[in-house]
C-alpha cells in the first residue's frame, strides 16, 4: 500500500505589525541570470540561522581566502565538495545511477554554482513544498500577524467562529467559555444553543494528488477551525463540541446538539483567543513538518492575498509572491496544495534552493527568517531530522550532526532534503536534492540523501 505520509511526524529596517505592506519586485542581478543559465537559481547570500549577526557572517564569508574569485574560481575545498557530490550522487539507493535526481550546491556569497546534477529537472518535492508556503504566508501576512477565533452571542445562541487557528487548544477554548459564560450570567442567561461558523474556507474537498485515504491519516479536510490540533472528519463540529462541554462544565446548560450556521453582522461579540504569530507557526509548520498547518496557513495567504481560500487560490498567491516579488524561477513549477502532499506537484531543486537562498538574504531577514529558523538541525530531537527518525546517523553522514540545517520531505516514490551548511572552507551554501522513484527502502535513501548534505558541510571520509 502507497505510504503517504510527506515526513514522519511525531505525534502529532522591520516594517510595523499589522496588515502587511506589499514590496516590489526583486530585481535579478547578473549572478542572478548566470545562475539560471546553468539551471541553477537566483541570487545567494545566506547563512544557516537568521539572527543579528547573519549579515556579518555573510561579509566575513565573502572575504575568506580561497573561495570563488570574481571569476567565478571554485576554492580547492568545493572543488573537492563536488567532486565527492558526483559520487556519491550515483549511490543505487538514489536509483538508475543518479539519473532521477535533481541537485544543486551554490555558495552563498559569490552565487557560484558549485554543483548540479539536473537541476532544472520538476520532480515531486514532497514536504519541500512547505518551504513555498511559509515564503508566501510570511510575505503576504507578514511574522506578526495572527488568527482570531470568537464567540459571539445573538438570540439565545452562542457561535464559536473560526479564524484559522491551527493551534487553537481545550483549555483555550475553556478560557473563551468562561468568559462567554460571565458575560451571561450578567444578562440572567442560563440557556443557550450553540453553533460553529467555519465559513472562512469553502467547503472542504481533495487536492488534485490527493487521495482520498489521506484523510483523516496524513491530513483532515481543511476547514477554519480545530481543536488540538486533530484530524478529524469535521474539525470544526469536534471544536464545537468542545466548547458546549466546556460551557455546560460551567453551569450554562445547552440546548440540543451543535449546529452549523453563519454568524451575522449584529451579532455581540463575546470572547476570543488569538492565535501564536505567522512567524511561531511556519517554525512549526517547518519543524514537524504538520500537513494540516501548511494547508491553513496556504487558505489564510490566498483570503491575504485576494483570492478564494481554496488550494487553487492559495497556490495562485504563491505563484505570485515568489515569481513576481521575489524574482524565483517558476520554470516547470506545478503546484496544487500547501503541504506536499500532492503527488501531482513538481518543483526542481533550482527552485527549492532559490527559495532558500531568497530567505538568507539579510534585507528579508525579519520577513522570512522564520523559515531559517522553522528548518530542522541534523539530530535534532522531536524535528524531523531527530533520532528517532534515524537521519544523520551512519558513517557517511553523521559527522554532520548539528551543522545542516534542512527541511525534510518523504512520499512514497519521493525524496528530498534541502537546506543551509558552512562547508569546509568556512563559506555558507545552499543545497537542494530532490529524488524521485527509486525501489531502494526509504531508510537507505535518506541516509543516501544525509550522505549529499553532510558532503556540502565537508565531512566526508
């Protein structure tokens, strides 16, 4: 049977805050072109965690002796990277000798293209996807921004309305409750019915790519609000049913069962719970690689962006945030969900490592670091690189534990790793692999994969 899962999750200047303030196109600067000439990506500059001193760090790595010259001179070091890259990119476990794989190795400072194997070759990217969603929901709603989710009372009935809190929690909802229910003791009400109101997002349905058994294993149906963080046929009823046992704990009895309906403009506010920021849950999103968080925040970036809240909508707002603001190669990209999920979605590894390297750059450091910081570090414990999913942990690769950082992605028939290392020379690089279709166990595969990332870090045998 297919394993759909796209990672194997655990259990389950700054601009102000605010509405987010759209920002011009990027321009693409002639490393930029020469880089996409070689199938490659678009300008590079990076470092593997954002914070104060990622510009710096980038400074002192465009200065370190023996790195790639103006002439493009690879240094002994990625000389060396990619010699061993071309080995080890032939490895049976990443199948037909390499040949369903797309790679490419860039150095951050110089945008050098140290290496690339098929770079412009779409394949199914699986949870590198994700990297694409946190970009366009970072940059349309920017970090700061949060979901709210109310209650509001009309006519004897209290409606819990969702706003897209993925992260929405019991004892959260119980706070609302008390609240809800203070307010109604005030006004001698005793009674009452309860609803939910989940219209923010059109009905649920399939992506194109999905099969229906994914629901409710890898992902539930996408819907506004949850509890909990489960999956469930109709997370917003679970939610509701919550917040009625939550109200009924508290003395207020309710009547019947709960409702479906839409809350209308008179209604009185209540009670409400904001969510954490954009920026808390890309981090989330990324580090435990979550389905059912990827697809929320792709809705919340299309109704940001003007469009539908659909996976057609979130992915035409995708489009536009990395093609047109930010200058990324969307060449033989096809998207159709927010999470990876799809098997119909293709991205090259050209446009992953562009995706990153768009995150590095120290202007979009406060809007996009988060990606950085949401990637998970080799041997990480309870991300998806940890122990417990045995990565980074055989001979060829586990030298490299606590240096790469990568966000992770596995479908049956896909693999992929893409992330940020200082290499041997002291020189940050961006990196992307992306492998499709080899009968080899996953096991092997990934520590194939490990084995690519721990090379560009410069530890190898």
């Amino acid at each position: 049977m297919d394993a759909v899962r796209t990672d194997p999750e655990p259990p389950s200047t700054p601009h102000a805050p605010g509405r987010h303030r759209h920002r011009k196109p990027k321009a693409m600067s002639t490393a930029a072109r020469r880089a996409l000439v070689l199938a490659a990506t678009a300008p590079v500059a990076g470092a593997m965690l954002a914070g104060p001193s990622f510009a710096a760090d980038k400074t002192a790595a465009a200065a370190t002796v023996g790195s790639p010259d103006a002439a493009g001179t690879l240094s002994d070091a990625d000389r060396a990277m990619a010699a061993k890259l071309g080995e080890r990119v032939n490895n049976p476990s990443l199948t037909n000798d390499g040949s369903s794989v797309s790679g490419v190795v860039l150095d951050s400072a110089s945008d050098e293209v140290i290496w690339g194997h098929n770079a412009s070759t779409a394949l199914m990217p699986a949870s590198n996807a994700k990297l694409a969603t946190a970009t366009a929901a970072l940059d349309e709603m920017g970090p700061e921004h949060r979901f709210t989710t109310k209650v509001v009372y009309s006519n004897g009935t209290l409606t819990l309305v969702g706003g897209g809190d993925r992260t929405l929690s019991s004892d959260e909802l119980g706070e609302m409750a008390r609240t809800a229910v203070d307010g109604l003791k005030a006004a001698g009400v005793t009674n009452v019915k309860v609803r939910i109101d989940d219209s923010l997002f059109p009905e649920p349905t399939l992506a194109e790519g999905w099969r229906t058994d994914y629901y409710d294993d890898q992902v539930a149906p996408v819907r506004a609000l949850s509890v909990d963080g489960k999956l469930s046929a109709d997370t917003a009823l679970d939610a509701g049913k919550v917040f009625a046992t939550k109200l009924a704990d508290r003395g207020v009895t309710v009547d019947g069962e709960v409702t479906r309906g839409t809350a209308g403009v008179g209604d009185v506010p209540v009670a409400q719970k904001v969510s954490p920021t954009v920026r808390e849950m890309v981090r989330t999103m990324l580090k435990t690689s979550n389905n059912a968080m990827a697809e929320t925040l792709l809705r919340m970036t299309a109704i940001e962006a003007g469009q539908p809240a659909t996976f057609e909508g979130g992915t035409a707002a995708v489009r536009q945030v990395l093609g047109e603001r930010y200058g990324i190669p969307l060449d033989n990209v096809v998207l159709h969900d927010g999470s990876g999920l799809s098997r119909a979605t293709r991205i090259p590894a050209a446009t992953i490592a562009a995706i990153l390297d768009n995150a590095t750059e120290p202007r979009n450091q406060y809007t996009l670091g988060p990606i950085l910081e949401g990637l998970p570090v080799a041997g990480e414990a309870g991300s998806t690189l940890g122990p417990e999913y045995a990565r980074f942990d055989d001979p060829n690769s586990k030298c490299a534990v606590n240096k790469v950082r990568a966000k992770t992605g596995t479908l049956t028939g896909a693999i992929a790793l893409s992330g940020v290392t200082q290499g041997k020379d002291g020189r940050w690089k961006v990196f992307s692999f992306v492998e499709n279709n080899s009968t080899a166990e996953n096991s092997e595969i990934t520590d194939a994969m490990d084995g690519l990332a721990a090379t560009v870090n410069g530890c190898w045998a």
